[in-house]
C-alpha cells in the first residue's frame, strides 16, 4: 500500500518501457552541394555533339602546332623537281605546285587559321562587351548616339576594309586579326547592349545604386558577370565565324604573303588545279576548315547548355 502522492517505484522483474526519442528521419532527396564548375562539367559531357566537338578542336589544334615538329618539311624553300606528285611514302598528302609538301603545309596553314580564329573571337568578344554595356547601362542619348555608330558601321561590307587595306599596306596576320575585329565586334555590342537594358533594373543593381556605388563599379561587379555566359556563348560563334571569314579572304588572295600559308590560301591553289586530277591541293584544307567550323560551333551549343543551366540554378 502506497501514500498519496509518492511516487510508485517498479517491482522487481516488471519490464520499463524504452524511454522515446526523437527520431530523425534521413532525407534522401536533400542534394549534396555541387560547385559550378562540377555542374558546368556535368552539363558540357551531357552534351555527346559537344564533347566530340571539343576533342576534335583539340586534335586540330595538336595537328598544327605540334604537327611540325614530329613531321618536319621545309615550308620556305621551293623545289620544282617535286611539283604536284601525287600522295606516296615520301609524301603523305603529295606535294604543292611549288613542290612543298602538302601535309606540312595544312600544318603551317593550321596555325595562322586557327590564331586568327581565336585572336578575333577574343578582341571582338571583349571590345563588344564593354561597349555593349556601357550603351546598355548609359541609356538615354548615349545609348541612341553609340549604337547609331554601330548601325553605321554594320552598313559597310567587311571586305572593304580588308580590300583598303591591302592597297595601302603589307597584309600581315596582325593586320587581318585588327581588321576582322573591327567588324565582328558590332554583334556582340547590339547582343550585350540589349541584356544589359534588362540587367539595369534589377533589384541587386538597383540596391546597389542606391548604396552609392559608380557605375564603373556597377558594370564591372554586377552587369558583366552576368553577362559572361552570354558572351562566352557568342565568342565562341565568333572564332568559326572568323575562320570563315579568313578563308574567304585568303581565297581571294589578300592573305599574308608567300611563304605564309592558311587553309583558305590552299583551297584557292587547289580550285586552280582541280581539273588537273591534283584533288590532295583541295579536299584535305577543305575538310579542315569544315571540321574546325563545326567543332566551334557545337561547342558552343553545349556551351549554350551550360549557360541555360546555370540560370535555372539561380
């Protein structure tokens, strides 16, 4: 018998019941945090066009800068013994109308496309940036005067340049890259110019503003990293358009002068000679230039990819 309000103490062989404890229930779905550059990663392999893209690019750009130093030829000197022979031992691709070999001059003729390629693709890409937003972020009738200039500028053909130039100066590969960036630099400054009209109203630029800052400072630490997905998209469209604009150029011959190569310059030589049956002088920088074209370009698909994800995560 127990008194009222003691506590009854348990009898000996009487089991307790286990004391509950919160239990936490393990969320299998809650993701590990990924870093950006893991996901980009993900999203560019995803992406099997791109990725084969990619090692052909690479497989190029190894074919004309390492090329020459496994396959060595003499790219300067002519030899008319070898003229136009055909693809042997000796020469695996056959041999040019000057007797150089073929092969080793794809390789040299790799190098000079490919420089311009990037070398445009970065002025262009760059300068069109920081004109672009600067237009974008001025508005008003700084934004009407300098794209106005720009409209001007899209109005007046690119070979003009290239044709003036060539009358007043020695075409050199600097000239071509400076000139050739000039004009492909238009684009990507209506392209930037138009996200950055967007990007000013934010509410991060706004607060920013409103904190005091310059708006240098607000270009450079707010509407350009924003930017760069975009841009580095369109950079990319702008190496194979650069590319192709220098073959074209090259074939009608305003390209650097001889003993300086490009694949444009060999696919000119290869058309005279066509009808000849000497075919190694056209298909293979043919070819080249296709393929180099098309890996930018898909690159820049998956590229694309990249971006519309890293978007969609913010």
């Amino acid at each position: 018998m127990t008194t009222q309000g003691s506590p009854q103490m348990p009898t000996q062989g009487t089991p307790q019941a286990p004391t509950q404890l919160p239990t936490v229930v393990a969320d299998s779905e809650v993701a590990t945090p990924t870093s950006v550059w893991r996901l980009a990663m993900i999203t560019f392999t995803e992406n099997r066009l791109a990725l084969i893209g990619l090692i052909v690019l690479v497989l190029l750009i190894l074919f004309s800068f390492v090329g020459p130093l496994v396959y060595h030829t003499n790219q300067v000197a002519t030899n008319l013994i070898n003229e136009n022979l055909p693809p042997s031992g000796s020469h695996l691709l056959g041999t040019t109308p000057e007797g150089r070999d073929e092969l080793g001059r794809l390789m040299i003729g790799g190098r000079s496309t490919i420089e311009v390629g990037l070398g445009v693709g970065l002025l262009a890409t760059t300068f069109g940036l920081v004109y672009g937003a600067i237009a974008g972020f001025a508005g008003g009738i700084v934004d009407v005067v300098m794209m106005r200039f720009v409209d001007a500028l899209l109005s007046i053909p690119y070979l003009f340049f290239v044709v003036l130039l060539a009358a007043i100066v020695q075409v050199n590969l600097l000239m071509l890259i400076l000139v050739l960036s000039m004009v492909s630099w238009l684009s990507t400054a209506r392209l930037v110019r138009g996200e950055t009209l967007s990007l000013r109203t934010r509410d991060f630029v706004v607060a920013s503003q409103g904190f005091g800052a310059r708006a240098r400072q607000v270009i450079a630490r707010h509407i350009t990293p924003n930017l760069l997905g975009v841009v580095v998209v369109n950079g990319t469209l702008k190496v194979a358009d650069a590319i192709l604009a220098f073959a074209s150029v090259a074939y009608l011959g305003l390209g650097p002068a001889p003993p300086a190569t490009n694949w444009g310059e060999l696919i000119s030589t290869g058309i005279n000679n066509l009808f000849d049956g000497y075919w190694w002088q056209l298909w293979p920088a043919g070819v080249l230039i296709v393929a180099i074209v098309l890996a930018v370009n898909v690159i820049g698909d998956g590229l694309s990819d990249v971006v519309e994800v890293r978007l969609q995560k913010r």
